[in-house]
C-alpha cells in the first residue's frame, strides 16, 4: 500500500504539471469589448474613398508544431506565415500593415524560408506608404523599422505607439536605432481612431504592451480584423482556444497576459460566429492567407 502510494503521487505531480503545460481552454465568461461598432464608426467614410485591395508580401515561412500553436496534443506542422499587408487606394494611396523581417530573422532568429523577391517588394511599399503600422512590438512584426535601409523616408510615415518605439533598439544593428527613428512621436489609439479612410485602431494589450487591433473596410463593403498575434491560427478562433501555457510564460519575453488573451479569443469567438462576414485575420495564418488569396479576397504581392 505505501509502494502503491509512494509511486502515485509523483505520478499525480507530473500528470498535473503536464496539463498545466499544455492546457489552452478558453473559459466561458465576460467577453473583452473590442469595440467594433466604434471602430467602424471610427474608419467611416464614402466607398469612393475606401481602400480597394488588400495584398499580402509574404517574406517568409516557418512551421511550428500544432501543440505550440495552441491546437491542443497535434504535433504535426503548422505553417506559420511571416507576412505585410498594403492596403491600396484608388489614387496609389497606401497604407502597410506589418514590418515583418528581414534574412537574419527569418533564417537565423525563426529557422524559416526567407524570399528575398518579396522582402525586396516589402522594403518599396514601406517607401511609398503613406502610413505604417504594426500590431505589436515583435521581432517578425516590427523588426524591418529599424534595419530599413532609408530611415529617414519611411519615418514620416510611421505610426507607433509608446511600447512599440520602446522596443525598437532590441531589434536595431548594434542596439541603436538610426536618426530620425531615434525620434519618433509615439501615437495613442486607446480609444478607436481613423487613420484613414475605412481604417481604424484600437490599442488591445494581452499579447503585448503595445498590442494593436487594425479594423479595414474596403470599398466593397468587405470588413477585415487584423488581430496580430492574439491567436496565430483562425482555428484557434473558431475552437476558443489559447496557445499552451507553457508558451505563453516561458516562449515570450515578456508573458503574454494570459487571462486578457482568453477573454479576446472569446470575444473574437462569438464575433466570429455573430459576423461570419467579418474576416478575423491572424498574422501568421499561411492556409488562411492562402485560401483567401485563391477567392480573390486578398491579393499576392507583386
């Protein structure tokens, strides 16, 4: 009896510190308001004046286990997308979404597949934007700003908020962030604000500080949520799940806020069932990028 119980409580030990590992519910309960009738009314304005496209510049691949990614005891590969989007005007007016990364961190930072053809096209939509944003403060969202080669032409372009400028020397050469990016003036989207026309940001920390929340709408009428990294998979979305625990306190420096990131992947949940219509995107989502592409609801680069 003694044997039997000496063996089970070291037993019960590693079976409870394995599920903490690994559990990635999202429980039922107050939901977290991402404010989304705010933020269409935020982005308004006539469908003459609205974006017209969205294309993806992809600039690298990568893959991550199911397990990490938050789709429960599923190791098998998941790709994982390292990707921008320029929002397109009708009068060559642009706005980009994401400062993703270049060779070193694709390869050597993400051990993923870097394609230099489409980094080249990232670094020419940055120049020509006319506004760029980034969801949160990452190195494979936000880690071009300070390796672009023409600081000082994409600067005036950028709009970053307190913890975004904050991280910037972590991802410069040498540490140092290249004049004039060395003094930006940090922008606040704490309540839902246009930056253009159809565009609108509501600041969303959980994952991140400096988390952002980006609401589209095309002149069409098509409504995109650009969510970041609150969940790296649509699936995550649609079954209310989480990635493990164990990514979320030891794979990020600093932890996610667990509870807040479970009550946005329930509210993004139920928004996704309320408004099947609204497409929610997640940042590293590759099948979804690319299943929107083939329907033409997303444009490839190029």
């Amino acid at each position: 009896m003694r044997r039997s119980l000496f063996l089970a409580v070291p037993a019960a030990v590693l079976a409870f510190l394995y599920w903490w590992a690994i559990e990635n519910s999202v429980p039922e309960g107050p939901a977290y308001d991402f404010q989304i009738e705010r933020l269409r009314e935020a982005a308004e304005a006539p469908a003459g004046d609205r974006p017209i496209a969205i294309s993806v510049i992809e600039v690298g691949r990568g893959r991550a286990p199911g397990f990490a990614v938050g789709l429960g005891l599923d190791f098998a590969p998941v790709d994982m997308t390292f990707s921008a989007f320029r929002v397109a005007y009708p009068d060559d007016a642009s706005v980009l979404i994401e400062a993703p990364a270049d060779r070193q961190v694709v390869e050597e930072e993400l051990g993923g597949d870097f394609y230099p053809e489409q980094y080249a096209r990232l670094v020419q939509a940055m120049d020509v934007a006319d506004a760029i944003l980034v969801t949160h403060e990452h190195l494979d969202h936000i880690s071009v700003v300070p390796r672009h080669p023409r600081p000082e032409v994409i600067a005036p372009a950028l709009r970053l908020t307190p913890p975004q400028i904050a991280a910037l020397p972590q991802f410069a050469p040498n540490g140092v962030v290249p004049e004039p990016l060395d003094r930006l003036i940090a922008e606040r989207f704490d309540k839902p604000r246009k930056v253009a026309p159809g565009i609108a940001v509501l600041e969303t920390p959980g994952h991140t500080e400096g988390s952002l929340t980006i609401y589209v709408q095309l002149a069409d009428g098509q409504e995109f949520l650009m969510i970041g990294d609150i969940a790296w998979n649509m699936r995550n979305i649609e079954k209310a799940t989480t990635r493990p625990r164990i990514m979320q306190t030891l794979f990020f420096d600093p932890p996610e806020d667990r509870r807040t990131v479970q009550a946005q992947v329930r509210a993004l949940h139920e928004l996704s069932k309320a408004e099947p219509d609204l497409l929610i995107l997640p940042a590293h989502d590759a099948a979804q990028q690319e299943l929107l592409m083939r329907r033409g609801v997303l444009q490839p680069a190029g």
